[in-house]
C-alpha cells in the first residue's frame, strides 16, 4: 500500500521467467520500507514543480485581481464588450499541464475568486456542451452541500442552459459568497463583483466555431458578468489569431504570461535533486542518459522525468541490500557498526571494494577478507570519504560548468547535467573536449577572467568544507594579484558573441599567437596560466569519476537496462508478449501449454492471433475460421453456434490493434501488417 501510494505512476512489467522473477519489497522488508519511505519525502518533499510555476501563477493571480477585484461595478459596466484574457504559455511538456491547472484553480479559489471553472475540448464539442460544463461547476461550486445546492441543481435541469440563467444565479448567490476567502477582500462591494474565470485547458483542441460562438455570447453579459479567460496555449500566442478572427480576437483584453521552458524546469530538477550532496541517492551515468533521452525525445515532462528518478530510487532500494547504508551520514555510520554477516559479505563482493583491497598491502589484505569487525571499520571511514568526495565534487562541478558553459560550441556541453554525465563515467582530463575548453580558456582577456572567476568564488562561498574553502581563498588571491596589474593584458579573447564565433578561425588565431609566442611572457600572461595550472589541477582532484570510489555501488543507481525496460516499453512488443503467453497475466493454471500448442482454453483474441502467426501475408478468413472452430472443438461445453460471431469479434479486434487490415487484392481475404512473435 505505502509503495502505491509514493508512486501514483504507470510502470509496464513485461512477463519474465520464473528464475528470474522478483516481487517487490523482498529486500526491502519493513524496516527497509520504512528509511526508503523517510529517505523519499526527505528528497522529494520539495514540490518541484509546483516551485517551479510559482511566478507565473502568482502573476495570473495579480492579473485577475487587477481586472477581477480591482475593478468596481462602476468600472465593468463602463467598459465596452472587451473580456479580459490571459494567454499562458506553456510549452510542450503536455503531461505536466494537468498538475499546472490545478495548482493554479487552487490558488484562485484559496485567495481571488471561488467562481473557477476549467474546461477540456474533448468535453466541449458543441458549444451547448461547453456552456452546460461552465454552469455545473459555477452551481455546483457557488453554494454548500446542503438543500441549497439540490434547488440550484434541480433549477439546472429545469432551465436551458444559457448565460442568461448564469446571470440570474450570479445576482441572488455571489452577494451570499464570503469575501474572508481573501484577506484583500475588504472593499463591501468586492462579494457582488466576484470576476467568474474559465479556464481552457487545451486552447488549441478547441474547435475554432465554438471559441467564437462562446466568445460572442460571453461578451454581450460583460456588465452583468465579470468574464475573465485564460487560455492554456502549448505553442505560441499566434494560435489565438489562427483559431479566432479579428471580430473576434478584438473583443478580448490579451495579456501573455510565459511559464519556463521544459528544459529549465529540468535544469532546476537536476540542481534540486540530483546535484546536491545532501541528497544520499546518485543516479550512474547511464541512467541519467536513459531518463534525458525519454525526457528529450518522448514528452519533455518534468513530472516523469521525476516518477522514474522516483522509481529508480524504488529499484535500487529493493535490488541492493546494501542500500541500507544510502542514507545520511550519521545514520549510514551507525547502519555500517552494526551490519550483518551476509551483508558484510555482500561488501567484500563489491567490485569497488575488491579493487580497494588489491591496492591495500598484504597483511591488510588477510584483515579484510577475513576479519568481519576490521571491515565494518574499513566500511565506516569509506563512507565518511564517499560522503566528503560528493560535498567537493558538487561545486568543483559547478565552477568548471561556470567557466566553460560560455565557450564557443560549448565544448564540455551547455547544460551542466551534460558535463556531470562526462565526469561521473570518465577521466574528463583525458578527454580532447577538456583540452580544447582549456585551451579556450588560456586566452581569455583580464575583464574576462576576473568575471569567470568572481563567479566560481560565490560558488564556492556556499561550500561547507574546509578545503573548499581553501580553494576560495587561493581564488580570491588570484582575482586580488590579476586586479592588482596595471593594465596589461591579452588582445586575443574569445568574442562575447560566442554563438556566432568562427571556431576555425579562433584555431587559426591559437595558432598564430602560439607562432609569435616568446620564450618570456607578460605577468598577465604568466598569472593567467597560473590560474588555469590551479583549475585543472582542482578537476584532476575532485572530479574524478563516481565508480572509482569504495563503495560507490551503496548509492549509485546504475541498472539502466531495468530502467529503460520498464519506462520505455515499445507497445507491440508487449501486446505480442500478452496474446502468446496469456498465462503470465491471468495467472489461469489452465491457460499452461506446451511450446508450439494453443490451448482452448485461451481468450478468443490469443488464440486468433495465434493461428495468424502460422499465415503468410494473406490470410484466408474462412481457412482461419476452420483452424479456431478446431481448437475451440476441444473445448467441452462450448456453444457452436457463438463461434462465429466470436471470431469476427476477435478479427475485428485484431484490426484495431494493427495486426491485419482489409485488402481489395482478395475479398476473402486480409493483410498481416506484423511480423515475428514472442
């Protein structure tokens, strides 16, 4: 129960052998169950994207305050037949809407305006249809659940649907609406100008002729109905001038609000989430490909971009024992005095540990492979350095990113997840992408420099280590000594235009200072390549990779096949895994056959598909006919008569799942449009 509810997502599990099979909680066990349960609210009690949105929602709250509350009777009675409107945009991170709508109808009846409605295309396919869900939720919502709310329901019913019934209940009910919904509130003529705000979840799935139709009718009631709209817009605001004409369009009062990009809101996932030393739980490299590359190529949406991080932390808790020690610090030295012999065991199996004992000497060697208590010790101080190297690795990254994340054709990437990928998997020193942001690097100019490194020092300011620390005083000494020189510096830069540097004209340039480089430099010169030696010394020390470190395997998720098998399934395959194995899941003993054999047993659906898979390109409808009133002979109690009206059934079934289609080459006949089965 408690897994369900973490997780309130859609994972497909693809049958899998007996030997291979795993329920999960097995080891996870209660107590296990309960620190993953206190590890996942510590992380993910963040409300990510609901921080994320918190500007433009609370700017849409303004809007409407300002043309809704900040407005007397007076005021809308003066004003012509303009509605206001707000356009919200965004993105294409469709599956990620829903959660911004509703946390947006929230805030509005929590501190504006109780009188919210939010409607979807798909419900509204006439425009009779869209003004019947306005009233329902208005009605609905504009009195308590009590006798009231029967009279207003059972008026509803009796009434036509118009505006001109929505004024009337608007006049005898809105004076009855509280104004301590909103501390504002206090003007006495705000409860009868409560502005009624209709929300269009789906601005571009409407039909174009019912917008209009709506529109036209809604702007004739604006004296006697504070009208405000917003339009959920996933492209740009030009759908607004496509979908409606100018007679239309003119008649409403169009604000733009920009929500961020999908990919900011993942950057802001990745530096809330993932790049925090605080949080005990690391993702591989791999992994965080297979969750970008579902990211970038499938939905751009952040919410499950953040279920499957969710579900990976689920996965590496259950498949890992020693996930007992991923966890806080104190907790995880306290889990590690008192592990138990199998899992001490465990440790000694560790492909990071084995290599540490090999660099360890001999004697050292016998103690851990043999002495249980010395490796609970061992185990202790590993942890303290794994939990050290991620508090120094954290902004290490982040000033190496700050440094080269302006450079021409971003050589180490533009976004930081794509550096940290390269440095968790791989030596990034030995790398000709590191050489060349160096190089780059080394000709930047005084200003240039100073800024760069300005920015690494309030990185670095937030740091909590010592050395860290000591790395900021080292780099507040070189802006002092680079600041100190009096003027000199280096005419070659790299352009502040970076998108539009000519690389190979930048190598050329490299090239030809190189050629007139003296043996004796300028102090700019030699201070600067003091201050490159002193970064690239700092990556060589603290950006190594993750797998290089004892123990990393605790808090490292690194099963990217799982994760990719489980999150992106391709739907035929599954399909095709169902209706030849149907025993995997209905669990039906009577459904067990042997390899080669249909049993009678089977859905209808199974056993045609079946039979097709032994059919060439075309298959003749009546031999198939034949071939499952055979199988289903075997059957005892079986109603002939229902046979085929059955099997049309499941042909049709098989053509709505695009196994086979109609063909004019043979009446009798239809095409097979797949090939292979499992």
């Amino acid at each position: 129960r408690l897994i369900g509810y973490v997780f309130q997502g859609c994972f497909v599990f693809k049958s899998a052998s007996k030997k291979r099979k795993r329920h999960v909680g097995k080891n996870l066990g209660t107590n296990g169950l309960i620190r993953f349960f206190s590890l996942y609210k510590y992380i993910f009690s963040q409300a990510i994207q609901d921080q994320l949105n918190k500007k433009v929602l609370d700017s849409l709250a303004e809007f409407i305050k300002k043309h809704g509350l900040g407005c007397s009777s007076d005021v809308w009675r003066q004003r012509a037949s303009e509605i206001p409107t707000a356009a919200l945009m965004l993105g294409v991170n469709v599956p990620d809407h829903a959660m911004t709508f509703r946390s947006l109808c929230n805030l509005l009846q929590d501190s504006v305006t109780p009188l919210v409605v939010s409607v979807h295309a798909k419900e509204c396919a006439a425009v009779k249809l869209l003004i019947q869900k306005v009233l329902e939720q208005l009605m609905g919502r504009g009195v308590s659940v009590d006798e009231e709310q029967e009279d207003d329901t059972a008026l509803l019913q009796r009434t036509q649907c118009t505006i001109s019934a929505l004024c009337q209940w608007y006049k005898t009910k809105c004076t009855q609406v509280s104004p301590q919904r909103n501390e504002n509130l206090t003007n006495s003529d705000l409860p009868q100008n409560l502005p009624v705000v209709v929300i269009f979840k789906d601005f571009e799935a409407f039909n174009s002729q019912v917008l209009q139709d709506f529109i036209l009718i809604c702007s004739r009631y604006t004296q006697e109905l504070p009208f405000i709209f917003i339009f959920g817009i996933a492209t740009s605001p030009s759908a607004i001038q496509h979908r409606l004409p100018h007679s239309v369009s003119s008649l409403l009062c169009i604000e733009v609000f920009h929500s961020l990009s999908c990919t900011q809101h993942l950057a802001s996932v990745f530096d809330k989430l993932i790049l925090k030393s605080q949080f005990p739980f690391k993702l591989s490299s791999r992994v965080i490909q297979v969750l970008v590359g579902i990211f970038l190529y499938h939905d751009f949406s952040v919410q499950n971009f953040v279920k499957g991080l969710q579900f990976s932390m689920l996965e590496h808790f259950n498949s890992q024992p020693l996930s007992v020690l991923c966890c806080q610090k104190q907790e995880a030295l306290l889990s590690a005095k008192t592990l138990s012999k199998q899992n001490v065991e465990r440790i000694r199996h560790l492909p990071s540990f084995m290599r540490y004992v090999e660099t360890q000497e001999p004697q050292e060697q016998v103690q851990l492979l043999t002495n249980d208590e010395h490796v609970k010790e061992v185990c202790q101080k590993l942890l303290k350095n794994l939990h050290k190297y991620h508090k120094n690795y954290y902004p290490i990254l982040q000033c190496l990113h700050s440094l080269t994340s302006s450079l021409p054709k971003f050589p180490l990437g533009k976004h930081i997840r794509e550096l940290h990928v390269s440095c968790i998997e791989k030596n990034l020193w030995e790398t000709e992408e590191y050489d060349s942001a160096l190089q780059l690097l080394r000709i930047l100019a005084k200003d240039e420099l100073v800024a760069a490194l300005r920015k690494c020092a309030e990185i670095l300011k937030s740091a909590s280590t010592k050395r860290m620390q000591n790395v900021l005083q080292q780099l507040e000494d070189f802006i002092g000594r680079l600041e100190a020189l009096e003027g000199k510096s280096d005419r070659v830069c790299v352009p502040s235009c970076c998108f539009r540097t000519d690389l190979f004209q930048l190598q050329k340039t490299l090239l030809e200072k190189e050629s007139r480089r003296t043996k004796r430099m300028n102090p700019f010169e030699v201070l600067r390549s003091q201050v490159m030696e002193f970064i690239d010394s700092l990556v060589r020390e603290y950006l190594t990779p993750a797998e290089l470190q004892p123990l990393n395997e605790v808090c490292y998720y690194s099963s990217s096949g799982v994760l990719r098998q489980r999150l992106n399934v391709t739907p035929r395959t599954s399909i095709q895994a169902a209706l030849s194995h149907p025993f995997y899941y209905l669990q039906n003993e009577s459904l067990k056959t042997d390899t080669g054999t249909i049993s009678s047993a089977a859905p209808d659906l199974c056993i045609v598909y079946k039979l097709h898979l032994e059919c060439g390109r075309l298959l003749n409808l009546y031999d198939w006919l034949e071939a499952y009133v055979t199988v289903m002979s075997a059957a005892e109690d079986q109603d002939t008569d229902s046979e085929d009206a059955r099997f049309i059934q499941a042909v049709s079934e098989m053509e709505f799942l695009g196994f086979v289609k109609s063909t004019k080459q043979k009446t009798d006949h239809v095409a097979r449009l797949t090939w292979g089965g499992c």
